[in-house]
C-alpha cells in the first residue's frame, strides 16, 4: 500500500538559505514580484516552508509571514499565508473558522474530520485546546444539532479503525441497522423540528 501524504512533495537540491533570499529579493523594492513567490512556496512541502521561514529569520533577520502580510493583499494573500501555516494549525484554525460567527460551515467539518487519520485528530484536539482553551467537542456541541453532532462528536474521537480489511458481513449488518433505525430517526426529527 502507497504511503498516505499531500501532493506537494520534496523539492530536490532544496536549499532553504537560498529560497529565503530569494523571496526577500521578491519582496524587497518597489512592486512584489508574485512570481517569484509562488515559484518558491508552492513548490516546496510543508517541512520546507518552515525551514525556509526558519531561515528567513536566521539569514535575514526578519520575520517571513510579516513581510508577506505586508506585500500580499486579498485572497493570494490568504492562499500563501496558508502554505506557511503548518497543516495541524491550519485546519485547528479553519475549524474554529467553520464554527465561529452567524452559521457553521459544514462542509469545512466534514472535509477535515472526515479525511484525518486518528493520528492526525488526536494532535488537532491537542491544539485546538491550546489555541482556543476550550476542546472541539464543545465547540461542535455548541454549534451543532442532533446526528450531525453525532457524527462530528464521532469523527473527532479518533477512533477510527484505520485497518485495509472489510468484514462483508459485518458492512451487511451496519448497513441493517443504518436502514432500519438511523434514517427513520433523522427523518423524524427533522419532521418535528420544521413543524409539518
């Protein structure tokens, strides 16, 4: 079995001294020189945005994600920010973000805790307790309804089996019980909730 990972793999000959220089030259003068940047930041994974962010730092002595913010506007803005955040935090803070305000969006819930492997959901609790000072699942208890809730609550466990081996029977039987209690149960609820 391949192994699991993003798309954006290790750039060869990587050298992140180099990649911070050169997005300081993008960066520095009149106009941003876009290019230059996405030809650095979307092409290197996640580990080498933060060594170069690092080096940044250490060659340069200035704080990468600042000098971004202040030469990138709008959505690019939004998007190269985003490759610099490392991907627990990110989807910590786009789950706070699907949850906070007027509205849930739910679409960015499912995506998340739906796609992370227990591993992953167990280290995402883990920050967002340190980030927000209060655990996921209050936050999607507190934004969320009935089997959605449900769902979330379950997903955010981490209990998962991550196992390749399917049970033919046992996915006959879940399939059994999904049919004859869990789909009448919903649409009950949903019934006497719309009040027809």
């Amino acid at each position: 079995m391949e192994a699991k990972g993003g798309t954006v793999k290790a750039a060869s000959g990587f050298n992140a001294t180099e990649d911070a220089q050169t997005l300081r030259k993008a960066m520095k003068g009149l106009g941003t020189d876009e290019d230059a940047i996405i030809g650095i930041l979307a092409y290197r994974n996640t580990a080498q945005r933060q060594e170069i962010r690092s080096a940044y730092k250490s060659t340069i002595g200035r704080d990468l994600i600042e000098d971004l913010k202040s030469e990138l506007s709008s959505n690019f803005e939004q998007v190269i920010l985003g490759l610099m955040t490392p991907t627990v935090l990110y989807d910590v803070q786009e789950l706070r973000r699907a949850m906070k305000g007027a509205g849930t969006d739910e679409g960015c819930l499912i995506e998340i805790l739906a796609s992370r492997t227990p591993e992953e959901i167990r280290r995402i609790n883990q920050t967002y307790q340190q980030q927000y000072g209060r655990s996921l699942e209050e936050d999607i208890c507190s934004d969320t309804s009935f089997m959605f809730q449900r769902v979330l609550v379950s997903l955010s466990a981490a209990g998962r089996d991550e196992g390749n081996y399917l049970d033919d029977a046992l996915m006959k039987q879940d399939a059994q019980v999904f049919q004859h209690s869990w789909i009448p149960d919903l649409f009950l609820t949903l019934r006497t909730q719309q009040g027809s």
